[in-house]
C-alpha cells in the first residue's frame, strides 16, 4: 500500500483552516492571531528546509554528516532549554545545564538504540538516525525545560527556607532535597500521564504516521513501544542530570545558596 | 577600637574569635565571645548587624577568619560549622507541616518537650500544624528547634520583636538556661535596650568600619548610645 501523496491544494486546504482560527481570534479579540501565524510560518519553512536536508543526506550517507546535523538539533534544543526557564542561568553554564541534559537524554539514548537495538548497517543509517534522534530530543525535550524552569524558579521562591535549613545544619543535598523531589515530579508527570494514555485518549504520532505510511498496525505498535521506552528513560535520566547539575551550580563549595549564579528577570521577555 | 569582649586576655579554648571579618564594603572587625558570654549587638536599621550574623555563618561571602576551638571556620565542612555557630533568623521558615518534624530528638523527645514548656508551650503543639502558628509562636519555636541541634554559638536576629512581655521574658529565661548548661556563648540582635540590659554582659554597637564596645551594661548608657548613632 502507498502513502496518499499531498498536493498543495490539499496542504491549503489545512492551512486555511489555521488562517480562519486567526481571523475568528483577531475578530473576538482573543489575541494571539499574529503570533499564531508566525509560528505557522516559521513551521512551514523549517520543515521544508529539514525536509530537503534529509532528503540530501539520505542520498549522502555519511557519518560526519550525521554528526554535524545531530550536534546543530542538539545546541538548538540545549539552547530552547534555557530560552524556556522563567529565571536562567548566568553565563555558559546556562547553556550548559541545557546542552548536557539534552545529550544524556538523546543523544546517547539514540546511540545506544542504533547499535544496540537498531542493528543497521551502517548503525549511523540516517533514515532511522537522525528521525530517532528528532523524536527523543522533541519528546523529552519538554520534561527537561518545566523540571529547569520549576528548579531556578524554586529555589528563588523559597531563599529563605533553603537558608533556614542550612543555618540548622544541613548540607545542601538535605537543604535542596524537597526541591529536587518537587522538579523530578515537574519534569515527569507528563510523560508519565501520556505513557497511561497512549492508545485509548491518543493514537502516538508516529504511530499514526506509520500507519498512514502503510505499516502494519502490530508491527507500528512496536515502534511506539520502543520509542516510548526510550523517551520515558531519556526523559528521566535528563531531568536527573540537570537537577543535579543546577543543584551543584546554585550552591558553592562552603554550601552557600548562591543566587547571585541567576539572572535577574527581564521583565519585556514574556 | 577598644578591647575586645572576651574578659580574660588567655584565650580560652571553646571562644568564638572574629578576625578581620570584611563583607560588602563594611569591615574589617574583630571581636571575641567567651564561652557562657551573651554579647548585645545594636546598631542603626541598615547598618549590617543581619548581614555580619549571615558572616559569621558562612551564609554569605566575605573575607577574614572566624574560629571556634583555634579553628577556622572553613577547616569545619559548611554543615558542621553552622550546626556549631547556629544563627536564629529574625523571620523563622518552616518547610514540614507539622512542627514536631522540624524537631530533632537527639536525646530523646523529653529534651524537646523539656524545652516546649520552660518556654510556655504544651507537648501537644509537636502535632500543630505549622500554618496555624502565630508569628510570635514561631519565633519561639524557632528558638526552641535551634537549640535542640545544642550549639556552642548562637547568633539571634531580633528573635523577640514579635512577642508580648511574658513570652519574651520565657524566651530569654530558656535562652539564659540553655546558656549556663551548655557554656554557650551568644550574640544577641536586638533593638530593646530593656531586653540587652536583662541579658547582655557586654555590649556592641555596628558601624561600617568598626565595633564600638559599650563598657557597662546600664538600660541608660546603651539608649543614649543608640540614640547618638542614629540619624
């Protein structure tokens, strides 16, 4: 069976539906309309330069090609990680907690599962490569930014309980730990609540597209299922990292909350 | 400036020595406590007496050396050195939801519950919930869950300024005990003349670059120097 192939009518047909919500929303004055089609905009010219970018590289297979593109989507969701936080951190370790969380949970996930599951040859194949690489980063991308945002945010919220506990004593591990808790929850609910869902309130994306794309549907319940688990491990383990990481960061040695480290708010960036 | 507290030139062993302590623009400063010496400390609104406390605890940075023992504070690990040299902060924070888990009970729950009365509360306020305590209360418990970590320093931040006469008197009484049983020295933040006079043997007034030693612990001297410091 072959994909329904789209033609342009069929895509603005779509697309005038967006341009209608905006319209409605620019009449009722609900806001939103322009940035709505912006984002729609932006959408539609990054797809289609991704789109003739893998079409390039699946014809050029070539390890380094590979990796170019795979660290260009990682700094780019390193630095979305950061964009994302309401009070971020100073300096490059900003970019750093975000960039490091991202390639614990993609990066080397995606490696592992090209040459430990995968098995193709080459085990870089871009036709699974970089789409495995773009779900992970895309997927776990989200638990990673709420857990940094809620982190920075909290121990800004709460300076004074933090001290509190450290002039009774604690160590930094103690006096953080209700926080940490508290970002590992942030950063996980909502994988944890898509993974009960999937299936019966949503049918996955990629699923849906490998279906679509003529799939059997048992053998595209199985990719789902891997890529979930991925996602979920992924997930975890970078909202583990950067907990950890901001943790380290927001205290010194002498185990002094040092908030001097954030930035101050900038109050026109949303 | 002047001598300073510590009333004996040898220094003994267990004092809390403050040397050449710089924060911010303000400092140096050099004082001591002895064991068992309660130490006022006053000083205009803004003039750093919060801050040089938040010092002495590693809380912030700064430059110089505090000793406890003939050691400096950066010899202790962070923790240890702030469970010796506990500071009370004026406005107590509270994380649990009970009070009693705020608590520890090194040597028992008799200790705690010991120490509940002899500042005017029952057993049963282990199980109150923290939302409900009034600021006054608070400020005694909080007084209470420092000095069952049994520190040898205590540096207090206006701990009294939200309590009636009674309580306040309670607190300085349990304050006073936990001092002679344990040989505790303390540094007293504190606005109330009357307060400093009742408990301080030596007084301190901040000013950005030195500590002025009060000789004589009369209610009289130290408002007229209060007073000549203000502006």
């Amino acid at each position: 069976m072959n994909v329904a192939v789209l033609s342009a009518l069929d895509l603005s047909i779509a697309a005038a539906l967006v341009v209608l919500l905006a319209l409605l929303s620019f009449r009722l004055k609900l806001g939103l309309a322009a940035q709505m089609l912006i984002a729609a905009l932006r959408m539609i010219i990054q797809l289609l330069l991704v789109g003739m970018v893998l079409q390039f590289l699946f014809a050029n297979s070539s390890l380094w090609l590979v990796i170019l593109i795979s660290m260009v989507m990682l700094l780019a969701a390193g630095r979305e990680v950061r964009s994302r936080a309401k009070r971020k951190i100073r300096g490059p370790i900003g970019y750093g907690v975000g960039v490091g969380s991202m390639f614990i949970s993609s990066f080397s996930i995606a490696v592992l599962a090209l040459l430990v599951i995968l098995q193709q040859d080459p085990w870089y194949e871009p036709r699974y490569a970089i789409p495995f690489l773009g779900m992970l980063l895309g997927n776990t991308m989200t638990g990673i930014a709420l857990a940094v945002d809620r982190m920075t945010s909290l121990f800004h919220e709460q300076k004074e309980a933090v001290e509190q506990r450290l002039m009774l004593g604690e160590t930094k591990g103690e006096a953080g730990a209700d926080i940490r808790r508290d970002c590992m929850r942030a950063g996980m609910i909502p994988l944890i609540n898509s993974m009960a869902a999937a299936g019966l309130v949503s049918l996955p994306g990629m699923m849906t597209g490998q279906i679509l794309g003529g799939t059997p549907p048992m053998e595209a319940v199985k990719y789902q299922l891997l890529i979930m688990f991925l996602i979920g491990a992924g997930t975890g383990f970078g909202v583990i990292c950067s907990i950890l990481m901001i943790q380290n960061h927001l205290f010194d040695e002498r185990h002094r909350l040092r908030l001097d480290r954030l930035l101050p708010l900038q109050p026109r960036n949303r | 400036m002047k001598e300073p507290v510590s009333p004996s030139s040898s220094p003994d062993p267990d004092q809390l020595i403050v040397s050449g302590l710089r924060f911010g623009s303000q400092g140096p400063y050099d004082f001591s406590l002895a064991p068992g010496m309660c130490c006022g400390l006053s000083g205009v609104s803004g003039s750093g007496k919060t801050l040089l406390l938040r010092a002495i605890a590693d809380l912030d940075e700064h430059q110089g050396e505090c000793l406890l023992n003939g050691i400096s504070s950066s010899a202790y690990p962070a923790f240890e050195w702030r469970s010796r040299v506990a500071l009370v902060p004026a406005e107590s924070r509270w994380w649990h939801e009970l009070v009693g888990d705020h608590l520890i009970y090194r040597d028992g729950e008799k200790r705690a519950v010991d120490l509940l009365v002899s500042c005017g509360f029952g057993a049963e306020v282990l199980n109150w919930q923290v939302q409900r305590l009034s600021t006054g209360e608070k400020q005694r418990l909080s007084v209470v869950r420092a000095l069952l970590r049994e520190p040898s320093v205590l540096l207090l931040d206006e701990i009294g300024s939200s309590l009636d006469g009674d309580s306040e008197l309670l607190l300085e009484q349990m304050l006073m005990d936990y001092r002679r049983r344990r040989r505790a020295s303390i540094l007293w933040v504190s606005h109330s003349p009357g307060q400093l006079a009742r408990v301080a043997d030596t007084l301190l007034v901040l000013h950005p670059d030195r500590l002025e030693a009060v000789q004589e612990v009369s209610q009289n001297q130290f408002a007229q120097k209060n007073q000549e410091v203000s502006p």
